[in-house]
C-alpha cells in the first residue's frame, strides 16, 4: 500500500511509531523515524534495518521536524507524508483534575502534545509546497478529546491538547486541500504503550478498559492496531481523504 512511499515518523522508536515503522517497511516504504533519546533510538535501527534512518532529537523544539525531514530528502530522494505520534502523559509535571492542575503541567502537558504537533505540521507543509506535489500528514490525538473517562483519566491538560489536535488538523486540512495536501487523525483508545504502564499495570483500569473497549473480548489496543489505518491515510488509497478523525479504539467512544 505504501509502496515507494519516504515517510517521517515523528516519535517512531518506541511503541505505536516503531511499530507503524515496521509495518511501513514491509509495504516497501522508507521510512525516517525520530525518537527523544539515545536508548531507544538504537534499539530502532536494530529493529529497521537498512530501509529506516533513525535519528535522536526533541519534538518539542524548533528545528527538529526540519532536520528529519531533510534527512529523507537526503537519504532516500523524496518526503511523502509525516506520521505524527511523540506525546505524552503531562502527569509528572502537573496535570490532573482541574482543581489540582499547575500551570506547569499545563504548558508541558500542551507543549509535549500539542506544540510538537504544530511543529512537525509546519514543516511537513513548508515541505510540501517547496516540492509542489502534495502529501499527506497523519496525527495522533485521543478518544479521551470527547470520550471521558473520568474516573481514570482525569488528566485534562492532557485532553484539551489531544481535542486541539482534531480542530488544527481540520483547520489545516480545509486551507491545505487545494494544494492536494491531505491532513487527517486517528484517535485511539487504551494502547499498551510504554506511556500507558500506569493503566495496563492497574486491574480496576483495565477492567473498566475491557468495558469500554470490547472487540476482541475486550483489551487494550495492540500498536500493530493502529498500522492499518495509518498506512491507509498516507497512501495514495487514501488519496481522496483528509479532514477526517478516524477513532481506532476497540469501541471506546460507543461503549458505555
């Protein structure tokens, strides 16, 4: 589906991203995938082999979506579409229930989740437009943008900046059409992820995620889940899509 695609895949070493790259590879994409540390980036390269570049560089900051994007002009000759995963939990610095929220939990929460969206976004369009030839832009937001779950998640730092993702996406989406430029998200439930140990670890967590995501007999979501529709929205079958917010979440946002 991907075939010939050169794709960038911003938090790509660990989780949904590496997995999203593994699946992108055996499609005959190429594939540039940026991870926040050292570790974890080269047990990515071990992973990927000779068709990925993996590269060690913050989401956050500016610059960084640039110079991944560069780097698949230069190793692999083009730059097709921008898989945006890296985020986070904002739970160390601060997030929670409104009335315990900090101020620093909620600038990081939104910093980590929201502005290296923004980031990653620009560059991918500024590249885009220089080639002149559109492209395709995947990001992750969350059921949590408008399906609470209160009881457990009551991070919401943390769901305004995954609700803030689908209305820039959308946003984007409408500007960028006319360039042929497609923008779209996939909003998952319960991943096990290395962010979501917290959850999977606790068994009244997970016995309320198996309630609110029951196909499959209930359970968090699987990253290789989320390979599917990814590689849908960035490939020319998903040529004639953008704006939208597809949720992969085993039933989250219809259960009860």
């Amino acid at each position: 589906m991907l075939f010939h695609k050169k794709i960038v895949i911003i938090g790509g070493t660990t989780g949904i991203g590496l997995s999203a790259a593994q699946a992108f590879l055996r499609q005959g994409a190429q594939v540039v995938v940026l991870g926040k540390d050292d570790e974890t980036s080269i047990r990515a390269l071990e992973v990927l082999g000779k068709n990925a570049h993996v590269l060690t560089a913050d989401a956050t900051q500016d610059g960084t979506a640039e110079q991944a994007i560069a780097k698949c002009l230069e190793r692999f000759g083009g730059f097709d579409g921008l898989y945006h995963v890296a985020g986070g939990s904002g739970r160390r610095f601060g997030d929670g229930p409104l009335h315990e929220l900090t101020l620093e939990g909620w600038e990081k929460t939104l910093q980590i989740n929201l502005t290296s969206v923004m980031l990653s976004n620009r560059a991918a369009v500024q590249q885009f437009l220089a080639l002149g030839k559109g492209g395709a832009i995947v990001n992750l937001s969350s059921a949590l943008a408008y399906a609470p779950a209160p009881q457990y998640f009551a991070t919401h730092a943390y769901a305004a900046a995954k609700a803030a993702i689908i209305g820039f996406t959308k946003s984007i989406a409408a500007y960028y059409a006319g360039e042929n430029i497609r923008v779209n998200v996939i909003a998952p439930g319960l991943v096990e992820s290395p962010m979501s140990q917290r959850a999977v670890q606790d068994e009244d967590i997970m016995a309320y995620v198996r309630h609110r995501q029951r196909l499959d007999g209930g359970r968090a979501a699987h990253p290789a889940d989320l390979d599917g529709m990814a590689s849908l929205l960035l490939s020319d079958a998903g040529a004639f899509i953008t704006g939208q917010v597809v949720a992969v979440d085993g039933g989250w946002s219809v259960g009860g």
